[in-house]
C-alpha cells in the first residue's frame, strides 16, 4: 500500500509555454500515485497564493483523460504571474503569511514551475524554511521557452518552441519562393537576452529546404550597416532571402534595434516594454534602401502557446522532471531544482537530477560564443545537433470537431478565510 | 488499357495555400493515370510559360511517395505568378506567342490552379482557342485561402486556412489569460475585401474555449469610435478581451484603418501595397485611451502556408478538383471551371461539377450580410455551420528528423528554343 502523504501545492509561474501544462500533470498525477492526500493548484502563482487563491486539483483534474488534454493544454492551466519576492531581510511578514496559509492547508511540499525569477522564488522559500523551522520541502521544475537556465541541459518548453520554430521557417521560407520576384524576408524571434530561439531557425535547413540565409542572435553585437551590406550581397545572387532576427539584437551603445523606430510603444500583459518593430524596422529600411520587396513577420506569442505542434521529447520531459521533483521532495530534497543530464547525444539519453537551487537563481545562460559563426550570422552546426534531439516526434493533439482539444479551467475557485 | 493521349499542361497562379500542391498531384496523378503521355508544369504560371520556363512533372514527382510529399508541401511547388493577360482585342500577339508554344509542346489539355484572375486567364484562353480553330481544351481547377470564388461552395485552401485560424486564434486565447492582469489582444486576420477569414476566428468558440468577444469583417463599415466603445465595455467586464480584425476593414469614406497609420508602407512579393498594420493602430489606440496591456497579433502569411495543419477535408478536396478537371477535360469539355456543390450537411457530402469560366472570372463573392449579426461585430452561428464541416480531420505531415518534410524543387529547368 502507498504510505499516505500531507498535501502538496503546486504554482505555475513566469512565461508559459506550450508544454508547462505537462509538467503540472506531472506533478499532479507522481503526487497523487505516491499517496499525496490532496494536491492543491495556486492561481497565479506565488500572487495569487497570497490572496489565497488556490484550487483542489482533483476538483479539475478528474480522469486519465482529463490528464492527457492537460498536458496539450497551451499556456498555465493554472494561471501565471510575475512576481519577486522581497529579500528575507526586508520584509518578514509575507513570507510569514505565505507560510501561515500553506500551515492552515496543511502543505508539505511546494513545487514551483517556471525559470529564473520562480527559482528565486524557490530558493528565498526554502531559505525561510530553514529560519522558520518548517518542515515543508520546496522543489523547483524548470520550463522556458527560452532555454536560459543555468545547470540543465536545456528547459522543457524550449524543443517545442524550437520544432515549432523550425517548421514555420520552412514554410515561410518555401512561401518566399513563390513569385518570380525578389524579396526580402525578415523574421522577428523571440529571446531578449539569449538566442536559443533565434538560432533553432536554422533548424530549417535540410535535404528538402535551403534553411535561412542569417541568424542575427542577441549574444553578438548588431551593427546595422554591415547587416545592410550583408542582405544586399545576398539580394544579388539570390531571387528570396530570408533573415532571422532576435527581438533582442542590441547595437554596440546598448540600444536594442526596435528602439531605432519612431513606432508605437506596445507594453505586455505584464507591463514590460515590448520589444518589437526589429523586424518590421530592418524590412522597411531594406525596402528604402535596397529596393526590393520585403516582409516583415514577427512569430509572436505563438512562440509560446502553439501546443498543435510540439515535440514529443520535451513534452515527455516535461512532464518528467515535474514527477521527479515530486520523488525528489517525498524522499526529502528541498531547495533544489529538477535538471536535465544529457547522457548520450546519439542515441539521445537524458536524465534528471537535482541541482542546488541558489546556484541556478537568477543566472541566466547564453549561447556560447562559439557555437555562433565567426562573422555572427549564423550558428554552428554543433548548436544545431544540440537542438536536434529535442524536437523529435509528435504528441498528437486530441482534436474534436476539427480544432485540439484543450482542459478548459472552469474557475471553481475556493477561497478560504 | 489505358488510351494514349496528348500531352498535358499545368499552372500555378495566384495567392499559395496550404494545400494548393494537393490539385497539382491530383492533376498529374489523375493525368497520368487516364494516359497522358506528359505532363507539363508550367513555372510561376503563364508569365513563366510566356518565357518558356516549364518542366516535365514527371522528372520531380518520381514515385507515390512523391506524391504523398507533394500533397503536403507548402506555397506553389512550380512558383505562381499575379499576371492578367490583356483583351484578346487589344493584344493578339501575345496569346499566339502562348498557342505557339503550346502547340511546339503538343499539348492538348491546359490547366490552371487558381482563383478570380486565375480564371480570367482560362476565360480568355479558351476564347482565343475558338477564335483560331485549336483543339486544346483549358480547365479551371479552383483554389484560394479567400473562399471569394463565386458559383462553388467553397474553395479548396479554405478548409485548413480556417482550421488553422481556429487553432491558433483558441491557443492565444488561453495564452492571454496567462497573467492576473487585464489585457486587450488584437488579431489580424487576411481578408482585403471578404471576411471569410476572419470569421473562422469564430471557430475557436466551444466547450473548451470562448471565443473571441468581437469579429469585424470587411463586409461590414468599420467605425473606430464605436469600436473603441465596444471594446472599453467588455474590457470593464473581462480579464482578457480578444477581437479579430480582417486586415480589410474599411471606414465609411473608403479609406483602410490601416491607412490611419502614419507607419511604415509595406509593399508585398508582387508590388501591391500590403494592407498591414491595422492591429496595430488599434492596439495602440486601445492602450492609450483605455489604457490596458495590449498585444496585436498578425496571422501574416502562415495562414497560407501552415501546411504543418491542414484538413483533411480541404487537402482531400483539393486533390479531387485537380482530378475532376483532368477527367472532365478529357471528356471534351473546355472554358470550365470545376466547382465544389454540397449536397448534403450533415452528413457533410460534397461533390465536384463544372460551371462556364465566363460567369466565374472576376466575381467576388463575400459574406452574405445575414451571416454576419447586425451590430456588425460577430458571425451567425450559420456561417459557423457552413465552414466547421471544412476543417475537419488532419493529414498528418509526414516528418523527418522532427519537421515536416516537403517534396523539394530541385530546379531541374528545361528551356526549349
């Protein structure tokens, strides 16, 4: 017989992507199959916690099936948020709340998915623990479309976005192709800081697709004449080019490029200047200057919630390292974070283990430099090896009526106290 | 056994789709099966046979797998072009310069994948062959994302378009309620004149999602200031508001919103000024004066190259019209297009007819103003009736190493003279 558990809380956090959903069935089912007692979602994270804001999972999560569309459910089931908590020293009081509401649901193990900031989040929790005596053990699983944490192999989230990726660039590029005019094509990534997504277009390339032409990733400097120069080259020996362009490419002062335009000021949900107009800025300055016909197309939020194509591997990962961190914590970890190990390239072997999470928090992994060509354009092919592996296979989604079928939250919302 | 007959021709015109390639196959299948000796295709249509750019189909498409391939590859697999030919009146060189080719060729049956200008070539070519005594018989094969053909049902490129719109149009949906934080989303949506497009957004709606709050169609005069009323009353009601805009809304005085923008002039692959930026303007306006988080969001060209999601419907479709023309064609017709007539509803039975060229070229066909409500801002549940049996079942990709792969145009030219 399972032993029986004390209850278990689960808080999805920071920017979705199309597989975080996997990881919270992850979590749900591991705690539910190891005798948890009851397993409780926050909504909205560590925000909505403190406004007491959580559900009783079971309540949703109510069937194998009901666990099967929950992991191709796009975007947090359970609602996200972005917030920092204050340092332990300067504000006592909300983790004393925190701690006296997750005592009044009788919690014993918090799992938080999500990337930087949510490790931040796990370590300050795990930290106050320690200084308050609880017992409760706090463990970290990582997602991220942008693949930037430290210490894992990569982020569940990022292959699908990368499979994704990678298979819209082969049809714009094949869409590019279809007049007998010359063209321009930019396409805007996403990734503010890394280029992990920029450099997956070149995914692209292959027996039965040319790839893009270059790959402007934000870890080198953009310099906007010699990035003219380079498409106007290109536009002379070729009838369709087609560039792919971080939101984050900066210039040497620091500036990033959609800053160049006198465009309109778009804010995210989250209040974050938004960074784009990179692409619809360079498009228009090559129209202007080059001449030829350009187009400007930016991959958007998409990046993040196109679960109708993801990759099997991550999806399968994801929710991999949320039952893990799940063991992890039932057998008396804390403090730590769920990391990918690749064992094997070829064929590809990964497992997971768990990392101190002080050491993750925070710390924010870049392309290496060499894993990007001399002139900065493009990427090596030892990047793209290490991306292969991780948009292998499909998860199908359960499709009704024509479109996938999602877990639609019906907002059965319990409030205590 | 099969009779031996001439020699074949076929073109591609227009605007891609998803599944345009699928007519092509179905056109050389079929071609090859009731024994014609070759088949032809002309590059970037009848403005790359004017310079005698064709090749012979048979040199590419070597195998059933191939076909397979084809079917699924995106945008025209033999380059499309936008070219009208002139009145026969006013310029008769031109269409002997095309007989003559054609007649060097041996070919005895001429076929053109396209939409409205696409038939108009077909019109004029049959009437030519008339006027000079030649046997070549000249089918119209439709097809167009825009489902603006007159006197068929629908038209085959539709299908996935809309189930593609729908997919994604559910997934931002949900990706917008990610955060605590009240947010407008904008999406635009392709459309110049009819909004057949945009009303699929409506698609999305169902047990699992609700919806985008408001459609505007091109159909009906858009009005900014009772728009920005719309939108601030559901905003006071709803977290996350999400309104589809057709890229071809119009002010009453004619002018484009889009054209309100003082942004950047796109020009597209064939030099028409792109009608882009619409989203934008009202996001922005939106964040101004109402003074929300806003996102707006362009389905851009994807919508007719998302060959990663089509349906099966439509994909099927498409491989029928390209066959019926062939059998119809070698039956004697000639100056016909093939139409899609439904039959039945449910169950959705669709069948394949001919209809005179002359009554199709050039009609537009839009949405009928009582498949839109009356406050203009969203779709009956008719029209829903009318595209949902379109966009149902998938044709899975087939994939390689973790993309969809394409049947890829090795440039295998052949000039002649």
């Amino acid at each position: 017989m399972t032993e029986v558990r004390g209850n278990v809380i689960v808080g999805q956090s920071g920017g979705p992507t199309a597989v975080i959903n996997s990881s919270l069935a992850g979590v749900f089912k591991t705690a539910k199959d190891r005798g948890a007692r009851k397993v409780y979602g926050m909504l909205h994270g560590i925000q909505g916690l403190l406004q007491e804001r959580y559900v009783d999972l079971e309540e949703h999560i109510k069937s194998d099936l009901d666990i099967e569309l929950l992991k191709r459910t796009p975007s947090a089931y359970l609602g996200s948020c972005r917030f920092k908590l204050p340092e332990i020293c300067d504000d006592r009081e909300i983790y004393d709340k925190i701690f006296s509401i997750l005592d009044k649901l009788e919690v014993e193990y918090f799992f938080y998915i999500g990337g930087n900031d949510s490790m931040d989040t796990i370590k300050k929790l795990s930290d106050y623990s320690l200084l308050n005596g609880s017992k409760i053990r706090f463990m970290g699983v990582p997602k991220t479309i942008d693949n930037d944490l430290a210490a894992t192999d990569h982020t569940p989230g990022y292959g699908s976005a990368a499979k994704y990726i990678g298979a819209i660039t082969k049809e714009v590029i094949r869409d590019g192709l279809v007049y007998d005019q010359q063209n321009v094509t930019i396409l805007e990534i996403m990734g503010r800081n890394a280029g992990w997504l920029t450099g997956a277009a070149a995914l692209a390339k292959g027996e039965d697709c040319e790839g893009p032409d270059m790959l402007f990733l934000p870890e080198v400097t953009f310099d906007v004449d010699s990035f003219m120069k380079k498409v106007e080259e290109l536009h002379k020996k070729k009838a369709s080019v087609v560039v792919a362009v971080s939101e984050g490419v900066k210039l040497a002062d620091g500036r990033y490029v959609c800053e160049l335009t006198d465009g309109i000021e778009f804010v995210d949900a989250f209040g974050h200047k938004q960074l784009t107009g990179t692409a619809r800025f360079l498009a228009e300055k090559i129209n202007r200057e080059v001449g030829c016909k350009t187009r400007a197309i930016e991959f958007n939020s998409l990046q993040r919630c196109a679960s109708h194509i993801v990759s099997r591997v991550d999806i399968t990962e994801a929710f991999q390292v949320g039952g893990a961190a799940v063991k992890e914590a039932f057998e008396g970890e804390t403090g730590k974070m769920i990391i990918l190990k690749r064992v094997s390239d070829d064929p590809y072997v990964c497992v997971t283990d768990i990392y101190d999470v002080h050491k993750v928090a925070n710390v924010e992994k870049k392309v290496p430099r060499e894993w990007i060509n001399e002139a900065g354009d493009y990427v090596t092919e030892e990047f793209v090896n290490y991306i292969r592996p991780l948009i292998q296979a499909e998860l199908t989604p359960i499709m009704t009526d024509g479109l996938p079928r999602h877990l639609y939250y019906t907002d059965v919302e319990k409030k205590q106290g």
